[in-house]
C-alpha cells in the first residue's frame, strides 16, 4: 500500500509499508565507504543553530540505524587510542 507523507521541510515522500531508503557516503578524505538500508521514518531534520553550526549548512539529516544496517564497501577504519 504506497501512501504519502510530509516531511518537516515540507518535502512529500511517496512510501511504500516496510519500503527502505538505500544510502551511500564516505569519510571526508573518501578512502572509507559505505552502504546503508535506513528506515524512512528514521530520517529526521533539523534546524537548530547547533546542527547549522555542526555541519556549515542550514540544516543537518541524521538516519538512525544500527550497525548490522551499515555495510563498509572499501577501507578499514582506524582506531584511536
């Protein structure tokens, strides 16, 4: 069943139940990568000036999933100490 759903932006999403969001990024220097499959629902933006000063920008988008979610696709994250 495809319904649709307003986001806080304004922005109108066309969903399907149990549809999931694919999604891709990197580290800032690019030699890590990565996938994700995110719930929709747990997408959110935000427009605080702490998120505006965090990312530069007007607004930050943060997906909330857990790490079996998450896929790494090329690198090997370091660990510090």
């Amino acid at each position: 069943m495809d319904f649709e759903k307003a986001a806080p932006s304004g922005a109108v999403f066309v969903l399907s139940e149990g549809d999931t969001m694919q999604v891709d990024g990197q580290c800032h220097c690019g030699k890590i990568t990565f996938e994700a499959e995110v719930d929709p629902e747990a997408v959110s933006v935000c427009h605080c000036r702490d998120c505006q000063a965090l990312t530069g920008s007007p607004f930050r988008v943060t997906a909330i999933c857990t790490a079996a979610d998450v896929k790494l696709t090329a690198g090997t994250p370091r660990i510090y100490r």
